[in-house]
C-alpha cells in the first residue's frame, strides 16, 4: 500500500490502488515525496479544468457580452464598499 503524508503534524494515510496505477504513478513520481507529487498533480488538473472552463464560456460568449460583463464588473467594484458605506443607497 501507498502512505501519502498528509502534512507534518497529520501522520498519515493508505489510499488503495490497483498496482498498475501504482507503478506509472511511481515512475512518474521519481524521486519527489509521494504527498507533495500528488498535491502536483491536482493543482495542474485544478489549473486546466479552470482554463478549460473558461475557454468554453468565451466560445459561448461575444464580445458584447464580454464587454457588458466587463463593465459590469467594474460597476460593482467601483461601488462596493464594506461595511455598507459607499455606493448608492439601495
């Protein structure tokens, strides 16, 4: 079974795979701590479902609606306040 260290203070825990999985991943892992190449590995899956996300929304978009959006977004952060001071008083 595979220990992935879940932090300093935490210990650790056995994630089950089948050992195949286990063997690609060991290769691709090389030398790097089993918990910081799996944090690696999820961060650069977060980062392309984010891009890939994003690509599809601009594909659906055009660019008025980008424009609006934009404008829109500018609006709001120009009139918010915290605390309840600023912008009108709706």
């Amino acid at each position: 079974m595979t220990k992935i260290s879940t932090g300093k203070d935490e210990g650790y825990v056995t994630i089950s795979v089948p050992p195949r999985v286990k063997r690609a991943l060991q290769r691709a892992k090389g030398n790097r701590e089993w918990g910081e190449y799996l944090m690696e590995l999820y961060r650069e899956n977060l980062k392309l479902r984010k891009r890939k996300a994003y690509e599809e929304l601009r594909s659906l978009l055009t660019p008025e609606d980008i424009g609006g959006i934009e404008a829109s977004s500018k609006e709001f952060r120009g009139s918010f306040r915290i605390g309840g001071h600023g912008g009108d008083s709706r």
